[in-house]
C-alpha cells in the first residue's frame, strides 16, 4: 500500500475506505469461501438442486392489529408484513422498517425472486407514517417502487433514516427529508413520551445495487430509544461478528430484538452475510439476552437454498437447546401484531 493511502487509512474509521467505499472491519472467518464463489454457488445449485418452494398456503397469515392513527405513548406495536418490514408503532409515532411491498425482489417487476407470501398488512391500510428506516440497498430491503408509493402518500410527512450514501438514491425518488447517519451516530425524532433516539449500529454486510458501484453505500441496523418506553434493536441483514458483543455493551438490553434467520445455505458461501437460526440465538445472548426475539428475513422471498420452512425449526430448536425462555421466542406469522405496554426491568450486568 503506498505510503499516503497508508496514512490517510489511519485517519478514517475502521468501516471507512479511502474515496468514499466502506468495508467489514472485522476479521471473517472465510471458511471455503474464494473468488468466484457466486458462480461456483449458482452451478451447485443447478446441479445438486434445492427443495422446491412450499405453497403460499404454508406461510400462515395472521389479522394484523395496528393502531390507527398511532398506539398510545406506554405502548410498543410490532405488526411483521414479511422480510425485514416491520410497522414498530412505539411511544407515539409510526416508523416502517425496509418497506417492502413489491411482488418481486429484483429491479424488474417480470424476474427475480418472487414473494412466497402476500404482505400480511395491506400497504392501503398503514397509519400515517412518521420515519422509515433503511438499512442497506438490497432490493429485498429498498424497494424502489414501495419508496415512491410511500412518498406520493405522505410526501414530506416522513423522515427517512438511511445509512451514509442514500441521500442522492432518495433524491433521484423526489425525497429530500433524509438523514444520513454512520455508525453509532443518531437521529432524535419527536415522540409523545420526549426525544426518541435512533442509533445507526455496526451490522456485518455490503451494499451493490449495480454489477460496479459496490460497497459505496454504508449498511447499518438501528436501535429505537425512546425516553421511557420500550428498546428495539433492529438487525437489518448481517452476518455473525464482534459487533453483535459491543452493542450489548454500549446500548442494551434490549425489550425486542428483531434478527435475520434466513438466507443462510450454503454456509460456506452466506455465511459471511447472513446470520444461521443458530447464530441468531447466540446474537441474541451478545446483545444482552433479554426481551423478546422476534425473527424476520425468512418465509418471504427464496434468496438461497434452505428449505424456506427450516429456518423457525432451527431456531426453535437452537432456542430450546440455550434454554432460554420459551415465552420471549415470538415467531410471528406474516401480519401478527405483537405488543408490549412498558419497559420490562433491567437486569444486572
């Protein structure tokens, strides 16, 4: 590395890489893992095959219960509508997680991976959105066509949250309320209980949305802390690292944690992106071990080659096996509405 390249790395954060790109600063384990590995991954899978895909039918759907137009302050509203969207209805205001409503995650609407179940809440039927927030640009996670909708809804209304690097994607869409945030860097939103804080967080992941501009776009999970309400701890899409450990440290505990479980096969080629049922569990300990788990990434569009019904079995079994409560493991249905009415008592560290 020439010398001023040398200097100028020594300068910038550990996730950060001279002209603007951003990196994993963490050691990964590669396992077998070597160039070309989508390939090599692409023809296994065309030549060993992959369980077929379960009827719509198996994903069972549940009647979402939101509020409208917000919850009240005291309470915290989760409704799943599949994939990493989230409507977390917490201490007054309405925030979506990755909006994703769209048939297909792919930039065309005719190919590319197609939803193996419909929304479980209806995108007619949201309340007023006050902030979304984007944890990378993975078209399963930003969605261009649910982000024009969105905005053609409630226009200015909603603040965005985005990593580093979103804000011209959002202005190409006619958005402009955008805040751009690094890791460990917040946002203050206006909430009924007082400010609510939400933390930009380290996640282990990258960003292409083109065949060449990759990594020039950060990647983040986030956490929602309200004044005096219940904490959410937010993934995104992540492997398993170090980050999972400090998190816990600097922030948590957490009242819900929302985790990634799917997309995880096979492991020596996902493995560096996205976390195993089992891997989930034991982010779930790093963080602090407490609050409910809530799995997402799963059940929604086919991106790898598990069973798309195995990754709730594992993470059951996973569950059981750490011998951690059986009541916070909330596997919820595509639409169920989970809720929590206060903050659950800190326990000693």
């Amino acid at each position: 590395m020439p010398k001023f390249e040398f200097e100028l790395m020594a300068q910038l954060p550990s996730h950060h890489l001279p002209g603007g790109r951003f990196r994993n600063p963490w050691p990964i384990s590669d396992g077998d893992w070597r160039p070309g590995g989508f390939w090599r991954w692409r023809l296994q899978r065309m030549f060993g095959g992959v369980p077929g895909n379960p009827p719509a039918a198996a994903f069972p759907r549940a009647h979402p219960e939101p509020a409208y137009p917000h919850a009240p302050a005291h309470e915290l509203r989760l409704t799943w509508v599949g994939q990493a969207t989230f409507l977390i209805q917490l201490d007054g205001l309405n925030l979506l997680t990755d909006p994703m409503w769209s048939g297909r995650s792919s930039p065309l609407p005719f190919a590319g991976p197609a939803r193996l179940a419909p929304p479980g809440l209806g995108f007619d039927d949201l309340p007023p959105i006050d902030a979304v927030l984007i944890s990378h640009d993975h078209y399963d996670h930003l969605d261009a066509p649910t982000v024009r909708r969105l905005h053609r809804r409630f226009g200015d209304r909603i603040q965005w949250l985005a990593p580093l690097g979103f804000a011209g994607w959002l202005a190409r869409h006619g958005i402009g309320r955008v805040a751009e945030r690094d890791w460990w860097d917040d946002v203050v939103l206006d909430a009924s209980g007082g400010p609510l804080r939400a933390v930009a967080l380290p996640a282990q992941h990258w960003c292409r949305r083109t065949p060449f501009a990759a990594n020039h776009r950060l990647w983040v999970g986030w956490a929602l802390l309200p004044a005096t309400g219940p904490r959410v701890y937010f993934a995104g899409d992540t492997g398993y690292c170090p980050a999972f450990a400090e998190i816990g440290e600097r922030l948590g505990p957490f009242d819900m944690q929302l985790l990634p479980i799917g997309a995880y096969e096979p492991r020596w080629f996902m493995q560096r992106a996205h976390l195993s049922p089992e891997e989930a569990v034991q982010a779930y300990r790093d963080l602090g071990g407490h609050g409910a788990l809530v799995p997402m990434h799963w059940g929604t569009f086919r991106l790898s080659d598990e069973d798309p019904l195995e990754p709730p079995v594992r993470l059951r079994r996973a569950w059981e096996q750490a011998g951690l409560p059986v009541e916070d493991l909330a596997i919820l249905r595509h639409g169920e509405t989970r809720v929590l009415t206060r903050r659950a008592p800190r326990p000693s560290r």
